[in-house]
C-alpha cells in the first residue's frame, strides 16, 4: 500500500466503519428489535467493507 497516501488512509477507514457497523451497531439493533434500523445498518457495513476490499485491491495493483 502506498504510505503516506490520503487514499490508503481512507482505505482503512472505510473497512474499520463496515466491520464497526457489522459487529456493533447492527447486534445493538438486533437486540432493541429495530428490524428497519439493522437492515439499513447491515448494508451500510457491506458497503462500506466491499468499497474499502475493492479501493485496497485497486491501491495495491495499480
């Protein structure tokens, strides 16, 4: 990865947000019943985690 870079910051970023949406937030919801809340927050992390795999990819071949 290129250090130093704003893009590889965001990389990281980007996978810490999905994994904290994935294992905090959408169990929190899980648990208060919120069914319309953990569905959102569940794709927001997949988002995030498949944008920041695929921004690392790209980092790291091009």
């Amino acid at each position: 990865m290129v250090s130093g870079s704003t893009l590889s910051y965001s990389v990281m970023l980007w996978i810490a947000t999905g994994l904290f949406l994935l294992r905090i937030d959408a169990v929190g919801f899980k648990l208060a019943r919120l069914e319309t809340e953990r569905k959102s927050t569940r794709f927001a992390g997949w988002f995030n985690l498949a944008v920041g795999c695929a921004l690392m990819a790209w980092v790291m071949f091009r």
